[in-house]
C-alpha cells in the first residue's frame, strides 16, 4: 500500500507486520511472532529480534539494509515503548516506515507524546489502538479492518 488506509479500508491478509522497540524486548517480539505466524492473517518479518544481544549482529551496516527492505515489505509497523523508555533506533524505523507511507501504530506509554505529533498527518493513533497488549492491539486493528 502506498498510502495510510482510509476510513472504511480494509488491509490485505495475510499482513506482513514490522516490529520496534528497545532490543531489550526482543524475547517478547519473538513469542509474539510465534503466535502470529501461527495463524493465516499476520506474519511478523522483523529479523532483528533474532540478532539483539550484544556481539549477535555481525554487520550493522547489513542489519540497516535489512530493516529498511522489511519495513518497506511490510503493510503494518508496530512500536513498542514501556514506561519511560527512550527509543533510539525505533524512531529511525518509524521515520523509514512514514517515508514508505505505512500504517505505524504505537503501543505501550506514549502519556508523554506530545499532542501535536499525534494530531499531525504523520502518525494516526485513534483511540481503539492505543492498547497496552500487542496481539490485543492487532487483533482490534484486524477487527476494524474487517467490520
């Protein structure tokens, strides 16, 4: 898709779905890949997860390469905050993903985003997205996709 979805819209399945966060939650993207690719609607292409321990990426010259063509595949990116989390790398990923014009839904505490960002054409968070569960957040995107 070349644009954000408009009201009414519905997103092809199956849904490539790009993740990001702070590597530290890795563990969490790799369970909740388990479960996605388990079904028929959701595949989760982020291969960083598989690297994010300290000395696993041997090139990170290769792994950014790797990132923009995954997130430039994907229909969906999800970003994943917790607390006061300060997010390097995954706000690169969300420029990257607006650039190639992708849905970016953000998940966690955002309490501190400020308004103008999120009431801005770059990122779109209605209320029925912004939940604290990832496949809860899916599955209610998913769901208002197909209703």
């Amino acid at each position: 898709m070349n644009r954000p979805l408009r009201k009414g819209e519905r997103m092809k399945c199956p849904t490539n779905i790009y993740v990001a966060s702070k590597t530290v939650h890795a563990p969490m993207w790799i369970r909740f890949r388990e479960w996605a690719n388990s079904g028929i609607f959701y595949k989760v292409i982020s291969t960083w997860i598989d690297e994010s321990g300290a000395g696993e990426t041997e090139d990170r010259s290769e792994l950014a390469e790797r990132c923009i063509k995954e997130i430039k595949k994907s229909d969906l990116v999800v970003v994943y905050r917790k607390n006061d989390e300060i997010l390097k790398g995954a706000w690169v990923e969300v420029g990257i993903a607006l650039a190639f014009k992708k849905v970016v839904i953000l998940v966690g505490d955002w309490n501190d985003l400020s308004s103008p960002f999120i009431e801005s054409n770059l990122v779109v968070i209605p209320e029925s997205y912004a939940f604290n569960d990832i496949k809860q957040t899916i599955n209610g995107f998913a769901n208002e996709q197909t209703s």
